[in-house]
C-alpha cells in the first residue's frame, strides 16, 4: 500500500478540519432547506385541490334550481333528494 508522504502535501493548499465541518455544515443545511420547499410545495398543492370552503355550494338543486350546500342530502328549499351525481353547476 502506498501511502503520501508528508513532504508532498503543501500546508497552505489544505483545508483544516474545521474548514471542512463549516463546508459539510453549509451543504447539509442548503439541502435540508430544499427539501422541506419540496415538501411543503406538495402538501399544499395536494390540499389545494381537495379543500372546499365551509357551506360553499357544490351545485344546483335539479328540482328548484336552489344551491346546494357542502355534504347536503336534501335540498334546503324543496326537501328533494340530492343524487350524488348531482353537482354539477348550471
């Protein structure tokens, strides 16, 4: 096995232990911080598209043209059943 000897290395040029701790300190930060971007990028893109707001209408009564609310059965105007299909907007 051949290994270096002391008299090849220039002091000067090398980087200290401390030098390289900072460097791998600054690298691991920078790619913790990218990550969790990523990651709260996803998150609220996928609630984004699944999030309704409290009593907003999601369609039109068919029998009476009334609104219908968030996870209504019945129509609040009419009393008439609201088919799951039926969400549509007019």
């Amino acid at each position: 096995m051949v290994g270096i000897s002391p008299a090849y290395i220039d002091p000067g040029s090398s980087l200290g232990v401390l030098e390289v701790l900072i460097i791998a300190a600054v690298i691991v930060i920078v790619f913790i911080a990218a990550l969790v971007a990523v990651i709260m990028f996803v998150v609220r893109k996928s609630r984004g598209s699944q999030q309704v707001m409290p009593g907003a209408t999601l369609g039109f009564c068919s029998s009476c043209g009334n609104p219908l609310q968030e996870r209504a059965s019945f129509c609040s105007k009419c009393g008439a059943a609201v088919n799951p299909t039926q969400g549509q907007k007019k």
